[in-house]
C-alpha cells in the first residue's frame, strides 16, 4: 500500500479513516518469525530524503570490529503505533496543549518496555475511536485557547479562494505531526479538506485549519512509526543507511517520546544527521532540553520496574507512615538518583554503591540508617517499596528485578506450576513475620527451589529494608534480621558483601547495552544484536548513561536497517 493510497483512506472523514487504522497494519505486514518482527510497509515513498544512500559496505558504515560487514544484522524497526506516552507528549509539544487523553487509551504493555513494537503493530476498533475522539478534544482544546490557536493558525487568507495561507500551515503543522516534509499528494490532499470545509461543511478559516488538524491527528503517519523500504529486496540482501527524518524520528522519540522540533527537522533536512558527530551533538541537545527528562523518567523507570509503585499497595495497619505523598517523593527521589548518571558524572560502576540522601518528604525512611548503610539503586525506597507486597518484603520479588534487570538474566517459571501463598497459613508454613523461614519451607518443593534458590539470596541481602526501605535490625516477633546469603557460589554476609559479587559479574557491565538497544530501536535484542552489544559494551566502557546513548546513536545498529528475508 502507497503512502498516497493510504492517506487517501485516512482523509474520507471519521468511518473511512477508522476503517483504515484498522486494517492497514495488517495489509502492509508481515510477521517474521525471528524476534522482534512485525509490520513493513511494502510500497511507495521517496527514498533517502536528506539522508545517505550508504550501505553495509561503504565507508560510512561503522560496524562492529573484528566481524564482517557482510555477516552483520542489524535489524529494523516494524511500523508500529505510538506509545500513550508517547501519544500525550507528541499533541502536546504539536499544539500545546496540556490534555492527556491517552491516560485514557487501552493499556499498553510490552516486553521490557511498553514501546516494543510487538504489541503495537495492531489496532482495535475500540482504540481507533479513542484516537478520533482524542483528536477531536485536541482540537476544541487549541481552538478554545487564544494563545495556542494563535501558534497554529499563524496567518489568515488575503482574499476568498486564497489557499497559500493554508498551504503554510498545513505544510508547517504536517512536517511536525508527520515527522517529515508532506509530500506533494499529502499537501493537495490536505489543502482539498481544508477548501471542502470552507465550501462544504460551512466552516471559516479556523475552523477549517482545525478540521485539517484533526485529519493529521488521526492519520497513519502520525499515529504510527513508518521506516519505507523503497526496493525491499535490496533492503532484505543488505542494510540500508537511514535517512535523516528516520534518524530524527529515532532520536526524537527515544529521548523526548514526542516529535523533533524544527532544528532537528532541519539538520535532517540537509543531510547533517548522517554525520556520527552531529548525531552525538544532537543527543546532547535533546538531553539538556527541558523535555530531556522523559528520557530518565521512562527509561529507567521501565528498566528497573519503578512504574510499579504508581499502583502499589501499602498496608497502612502495618506501615502508618505510608502517604501518597510519600510516594510522590519516593519517584522523585529515584528521578534525582537516575538523572545523576544522565545529568552528572556518575558512571555504572556506582550505580550499586553510590551513596545515597533523603530527598524532599522521605527523610523519615533514612531516620534510622547506620552509617554508610543506604548506597545505590538496591536501597532506593521507591525500589525496596514496590518490590514488596502490603505487609511484608518480599525478597524473591526484589531478587528477580536485580537478576532480570540489573544482570539481564531472564527467569523462567515452569508452566502450569501453582504458587501457594506465603501468608495464607499454607500446611506447615511458618507462623512467623520472619520471610526467611517462610521461604525456607517453600523452597522444599523442588517445584519452588530451582527459581527461589538463585533469587532469594539476592533479596535476603536486602532484608535490613522493610517494606517502605526503611532500615531495621530485627522482624516485630523480635527475630534477628540474617542478611547472609550465597550467590554465584560466593557467600556473603550482607550487602556489602553481596554488591562486589554482583558487580564484578561480566552481565553487570554488559546489561545496559543490552537494555538502551532494546529501548531505542523498540524490540527485544536478538542473538544477531550480539556483535554490536559486545562493541558498544566496550566503547562504553561503563560511563555514564549520556555516553552509553551516544555509543549507540553512532552505532550502526541505530543508523542502519535491514530486512529479513520473511518480510518480503
């Protein structure tokens, strides 16, 4: 399906444009049985506009050392629709407006991260209304508002029948939703709505722009991630070098989740995104924008399962210190912790043993620490607390995010095993708020110890730290608190002990590489990601997460796409 054939769908008015939403992923798809496979778009659009024609072999290409150009994979990146996230921040840096209406789509989940393409590259009826009914209240919202309508409707007609007034704002508002310059058929199109609105529908100048508006808001290449292969064999035989709007788009969303704005539209433009060094410049300038902090807000809280403690539940019997509040600053203290490894000098090699001070509203959970008890991420609050259950720890919970999260080990529970209940009374479970003895028993069933054997020790050694993160030495039976644990056949006494052997661990060091790829090209990694894991791992060296971003904007993964033989 051609770009002119498929905004000819979503410009015939809400039904049609619904219809198209719906079925147009799947006309345009093909699912590869490799991981991270979805949707390809299988025609028309013009091809490296303001981008380089360089393939795997050309001088340009920055592959990994030691490996061949010619063996190398570095994947692509499915048409796939817009996270939520990414949806709110998109219409509002657009328009400026400050509604939301995606905290009301259906919700997204992914595996890692909501933006992996998987769960996106489909659409229900039921969330392509959400989008009409979205953009609909975008509109009224802008047009309500002097000062936003002001910013979109930046010229009025100079006579009846004037449409180059139009045309400007149309060409202007449809480079930002669609993330590239309209093309000639797009802006005929656009341009024939707005005159439809004027003649057919009744409506003045305003109101005219506004229904354009909302056609773009509703259009398959604002709603969706499009990547168009112009000669899919020759994007299946080798990799293709991005052009600059789809590098501007990568940037755009991997660091803002929104749009480019015009100096990065512009940069595209001319061809300067192609050059590794500006790209670099560029992540820099998007980090020290004010939207900059998405980027720390959504990476790590979606890497390390922050975003659990949004709906977390507290027993308030067990923990009368619990507020809302002091959830609000248990995220905004992870937020200062994370963003000192994006805004400041910290390298990886502190993330676990940086010392670590109360911020705003949670002094009173450091009130009882010891000296140099509270360090790294293992003792942030907002980590310790979501990682619990309402009146307890839960040390196997806290076990698996370090394993999963931190070491990039997946665990796999054996299918249909049935998981009982620690504080149910279970046959013969302790009765005791001591979680030790507890998971002691339950780690008899050899159903239970493969899993529990390797991640409970972990969070034994986080067991100073209740279930809000506040420190203690013993349960309220009196039972002292026993921190000790083994891992990697190495004991340990307590955490200090136990961040040495977790830190000193090869996947330690490599699992961020293996996380920003995942997060920035919106799939899980593939076996064929290796050779570029490896190379950013080492460039990497383990600094600072600005720098790991910059290692892979350069890299060939990023700026280079290639097909695999199933999507043809």
């Amino acid at each position: 399906m051609t770009r002119a054939r498929l905004h000819r769908l979503s410009m015939r008015g809400s039904h049609l444009a619904a219809a198209a939403l719906c079925v147009w992923p799947l006309a345009c798809s093909s699912t590869p049985s490799t991981p991270g496979g979805g949707a390809n778009v299988t025609g028309g659009g013009a091809a490296a506009v303001g981008g380089a024609a360089a393939t795997g072999g050309t001088a340009s290409s920055m592959p990994p050392m030691g490996y061949d150009p010619k063996t190398l994979d570095p994947g692509w990146v499915p048409v796939h629709r817009l996270t939520n996230t990414e949806y709110n921040n998109s219409v509002g840096d657009l328009v400026g407006t400050s509604l939301r209406p995606a905290d009301y789509f259906q919700a997204q989940t992914g595996s890692g991260f909501d933006s992996n393409a998987g769960p996106l590259t489909s659409i229900t009826s039921e969330s392509a209304q959400a989008y009409f009914d979205a953009a609909k209240a975008v509109v009224d919202d802008v047009f309500e508002n002097p000062a936003l309508k002001a910013k979109v409707v930046s010229c009025v007609p100079a006579s009846a029948g004037d449409t180059a007034c139009a045309q400007t704002i149309i060409q202007n508002l449809g480079r930002s939703a669609f993330r590239r310059p309209l093309e000639q058929t797009e802006l005929t199109q656009l341009t024939a709505r707005y005159t439809e609105a004027l003649t057919t529908l009744g409506k003045d100048h305003d109101g005219a722009i506004g229904h354009v508006l909302r056609i773009l808001l509703t259009s398959a290449p604002f709603l969706y991630w499009i990547e168009i292969d112009p000669d899919l064999q020759a994007a299946a035989a080798d990799k293709r070098s991005l052009n600059g709007y789809e590098l501007a788009s990568r940037l755009s969303l991997a660091l803002w989740g929104s749009v480019p704005d015009t100096a990065l539209l512009d940069l595209a433009a001319n061809g300067g995104l192609t050059d590794p060094t500006a790209l670099a410049a560029e992540v820099d300038r998007l980090l020290d924008d004010p939207k900059g902090p998405r980027f720390v807000q959504t990476f790590f809280n979606q890497w390390l399962h922050i975003n659990n403690l949004g709906g977390h539940q507290v027993d308030a019997k067990s923990y009368p210190a619990w507020t809302e509040d002091l959830r609000a600053a248990m995220f905004a203290d992870a937020k200062s912790f994370f963003s000192s490894f994006v805004y400041g000098s910290r390298s990886w090699s502190e993330f676990l043993t940086a010392p670590l001070t109360p911020g705003a509203g949670i002094d009173g959970i450091f009130a009882a620490d010891p000296a140099g008890a509270r360090k790294g991420f293992l003792t942030l609050p907002a980590f310790l607390t979501a990682e619990s259950v309402p009146t307890r720890t839960a040390p196997t919970f806290r076990g698996k995010v370090v394993l999963e999260s931190v070491m990039c080990t997946t665990i796999t529970v054996p299918p249909n095993l049935v998981i009982p209940d620690l504080d149910q009374g279970a046959a013969g479970m302790p009765d005791s708020p001591n979680i030790r003895q507890k998971l002691q028993k339950h780690r008899a069933s050899p159903d239970c110890a493969a899993c529990h054997n390797i991640l409970d020790p972990i969070g034994f050694g986080l067991e100073s730290f209740d279930a809000i993160g506040k420190y203690r030495t013993q349960y309220e039976n009196g039972d002292a608190i026993d921190t000790s644990g083994e891992f990697l056949g190495k004991p340990f006494k307590n955490l200090d002990e136990l961040i040495p052997i977790l830190t000193s661990d090869a996947r330690y060091a490599a699992c961020p590489s293996e996380k920003i790829l995942s997060y920035a090209l919106r799939r899980v990694v593939r076996t064929e990601d290796q050779p570029y894991l490896d190379q950013l791992t080492t460039d990497w060296k383990g600094g600072t997460v600005r720098d790991l971003v910059k290692k892979l904007v350069v890299s060939d993964a990023f700026r280079f796409r290639k097909l695999p033989p199933s999507a043809l």
